[in-house]
C-alpha cells in the first residue's frame, strides 16, 4: 500500500509492523513508547506489588509491544536491559496474583468471577486452567446431586 510520504529526521508514528520492517531495513530509529522508560516501569511494578488487585497497565500490549521492541531495536531503548527486567517483574507478579485468584476461586466453588484490567495475554495465560477447573467443578457437583429422573422415577 501507499505510506508516507516520510521527511528524514521528523517523527512520525507508524503501525509497529512498518516501524520493524523499517528498522531491520535501517530506514529509521525507533522511539520506545512514552511509558517504556525505567522510572515509569519501577513505579508500575511497585504499585502492581502493593495492590491487592490488578493495576491498569500502560498499554494492553505491554508485555508483546516490550518483546517486539527490545528484540528488534534494543539499540534505541535507553537501559533496554532494565526495562526487559523490570516488565518481566510486573509480569511474573501479575500472572503470581492471578494464579492466586484463580486458586481461591475454585477453592471457594465460585460460579464467575471479575478480573479488572488483565491484559489479553494475561487471560490467555490462565484461561485453559480455568476453564478445565469450572469442568471439573461442574461434574463433581453433578456427580454429588441426585438426578432429577431418578426422583421423577421414583413416584
């Protein structure tokens, strides 16, 4: 398709698939997102560890925007090796609580449950586990209850 037109040495924002293409191509530098610096990314750690509950992030892609970016244009990220550290610290601590949540979930025999702020990534992670437990949960308590057509039968 038709891109640009591009002016040498003026930002401009692109879909992150052009940005690599160009990048690998050395046709430019890549400017990391506002919120991958290390101070931000401390902060958001720190309050991830603190709340009991999930922390909004500062993009819903955070964990794959961070992969691509580094992978390809590490030379453009400032203290790319902290930043790779401190997003797999929020993230080990974010799948950590959620683990958790999903296990006093199924211990308490909930029928739903509301997970504000998980990123898609974070859900798909979890989500065959719990889906497998509510089965399981499922069959056992139908497995502990009389049958419906064996009262019926009865009378």
């Amino acid at each position: 398709g038709d891109l640009g037109p591009f002016n040498p040495g003026l930002p401009v924002e692109v879909p992150v698939w052009l940005a690599i293409n160009l990048k690998q191509r050395q046709k430019c530098r890549l400017i990391p997102p506002e919120w991958m610096d290390v101070e931000k990314l401390e902060e958001i750690r720190d309050q991830e560890r603190k709340e009991d509950t999930f922390t909004p992030m500062p993009s819903p892609y955070y964990t794959e925007l961070t992969k691509l970016l580094l992978n390809y244009a590490s030379d453009n990220i400032p203290k790319a090796d902290e930043i790779r550290t401190l997003v797999k610290d929020t993230w080990d601590t974010r799948i950590a609580k959620l683990r958790l949540s999903a296990d006093s979930f199924v211990r308490q025999q909930e029928a739903h449950a509301k997970l504000d702020n998980l990123t898609l990534m974070e859900i798909n992670t979890t989500g065959t586990f719990l889906t497998q437990a509510l089965d399981h949960m499922y069959k056992l308590r139908t497995n502990l209850q009389p049958g419906e057509s064996a009262r019926s039968q009865d009378f």
